[in-house]
C-alpha cells in the first residue's frame, strides 16, 4: 500500500453564498460572526479557512472588498490562519465582481472555479420554501436556470491577475471535465505545482456523490498530474462527511463548513463551523493521522506565507 501523507489539511469554509440565513440561525451573516466562525474553525483544526462576505442587512453575498475588509483584519490579528478568498462570489455575479476581494487584499489562496456548469439551486427551494424571509432568498433560490460562468477566457484572467500577485488557486473541480480545464492550463504553464485540486461531489449540474465518482475523479487527477497536486474533497450536504471520511483514509485532504453543508448529522443543524472542524478532526485522528497546522499547509501547498 502506498505511503499515507503525514498530515491532512483541513479547509473550513465558513458561509459561501448558497445557503442563505433563513435555512439556520448558525450561518454566519456579519463580520464579526464570521471573524468569530473563522478563528474558532482554526482553533478547532482548519489549516484555510475559505472566505465569503454577506450583507449584514438581509444576508445576501456581498463581494464588495468594504464588505471583506472588517472580517479580514480581525482573522489576521488574531490567528496564522491560511486565508482563502472566494472568486466564486455567487453564481449570479460576473467574473469582474467575483475576482475584486481576491485582486484588493491578494490573499494567499483563491478559489478558482474550473468550467462553466448548470447550477442547480433550485432543489434547496422546494426544500425551504415557506421558511425564506427575504425576497432576494425567493428570487435567488427560485433561479431555476443559473448558468455558473467561468470560460477558458475567465479563467485564465483570474489565473493570470490574481497569479502575478502570488495568490495561488484551490482549483474547485466539479466533475471530470474541469480536471482536463486545469491540465489545459497547467501544461501551458499558466498554473503551477503543487496544484491544491478541490474536488467537489454531490453538487446539482456536477458529478455525484458516490464512491464510484470519487474513485473516478482521483484516478483521474492522479493519471492527468502525478505528484503534482495535493487532493481534497468537499461533499455538498449530507454528503460532507461520508465524502471527507473516504479521502481522508486515501490520504486527502478535506473541507467542512457551513457553505457546503448546514448538518450536523441527520435532521441536526450544525451550531458552529468548529463542530464540523471537529468532527471531521475525529475522523482523521481516528485514522492515526494528524491534522496540518497553517504553517505546515503553507509548506504542503507552496503558498508565499
Ligand atoms: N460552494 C462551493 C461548492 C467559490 O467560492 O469559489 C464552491 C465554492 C465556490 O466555494
Ligand atoms: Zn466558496
């Protein structure tokens, strides 16, 4: 059997842009919640924590830099914390409005969102429906027809721009065709190694989330890049830890958090980000592995620091 990693990494994305507040009085909204959801999900264990921004207001995605900037100085002040900023935004907003936070405050990582793909809220509506407060969780929501855009133009614009600054990528790969986008770049020297492969499962309009699908997306990461990437998984809902537990014991690494699943276990709203850090800590440790501090993931990713 091939030698396991020394250590996992795990990503904690605190809010994202999907769910929206009405679903659970835990999501994160203001600055200081999220400032406070941050640094317990690094106390917790996170090595990154990947970074959203929400109008106070009402809650809806916010990618002004204004709207970044309070939550930002208070993580730094207080934690060694990977910051990982967002160029998803959400999937209504243009590539110019979803690159600004990550070209003003030129974080050590950004998301990097690799194909154009349906995006299919709309199941999260039925499901919600009724408890929704506010008119823009209605509209986003109801959205049955999002197209999430990144073409190969967008995407080398946000590699090119945000690259020259020294920000390197969790490159977000939803299904196996966005693994040959990211080979595109790669061999043209556009992007370089260790590539940080966020594989995702269990999205509408991406690849499932069965065992099948996660075996296929890293047999095909590993034939397409070798030693030249790190992997780790994200499962969408219910499937956040199941996915986590599986490549954690193949020896990747792995994200929780409040944007990619609300649960703490079945019909159990997670009370805190740091829950899910926790719990998915078990599992590693439970494995007889360790988690990455922030430094050692600096070290694993090959970030400026
Ligand atoms: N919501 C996740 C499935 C981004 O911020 O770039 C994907 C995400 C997108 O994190
Ligand atoms: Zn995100």
């Amino acid at each position: 059997m091939a030698k396991l990693p020394r250590k996992t990494i795990i990503t904690c994305a605190v809010t994202g842009a999907i769910h929206t507040p009405s679903m659970s009085p835990h999501l994160p909204v203001s600055a200081s919640e999220i400032a406070e959801a941050a640094i317990g999900a690094a106390e917790a264990g996170a090595a990154i924590v990947h970074l959203h921004a929400r109008n106070p207001e009402d809650g809806s995605p916010d990618q002004s830099p204004e709207a970044f900037l309070p939550f930002l100085q208070i993580i730094k002040q207080r934690s060694e914390v990977v910051v990982n900023l967002t160029t998803g935004g959400a999937p209504t907003m243009t590539i110019e409005q979803r690159m600004r936070p990550a070209a003003t405050f030129r974080p050590e990582v950004a998301s990097m969102n690799m194909g154009t793909m349906n995006f299919g809220l709309f199941p999260m509506l039925d499901r919600f429906e009724g408890q929704l407060k506010h008119q823009w969780e209605r509209d986003y929501l109801g959205n049955r027809d999002i197209v999430f855009r990144n073409t190969f133009g967008d995407l080398e614009r946000v590699m090119t721009d945000l690259g020259a600054n020294g920000t390197r990528f969790e490159f977000e790969c939803y299904d196996t065709s966005h693994l040959y986008n990211l080979k595109h770049f790669f061999d043209r020297g556009i992007v370089t190694g260790p590539l940080f492969i966020q594989t995702v499962f269990g999205l509408m309009g991406g690849i499932g989330a069965h065992p099948e699908d996660v075996m296929h997306m890293k047999r095909t990461a590993d034939r397409l890049f070798g030693d030249q990437y790190r992997w780790s998984v994200l499962g969408a809902g219910r499937n956040q830890l199941p996915i986590a537990a599986m490549a954690a014991a193949m020896g990747g690494n792995v994200r929780v958090g409040l944007e990619d699943s609300l649960w703490a276990g079945p019909g159990k709203l997670a009370e805190t980000n740091a829950q899910q850090v926790r719990m998915v800590r078990q599992i590693i440790e439970g494995l007889g592995m360790e988690v990455a501090s922030p430094e050692e993931a600096r070290e694993i990713l090959a970030l400026k620091g």
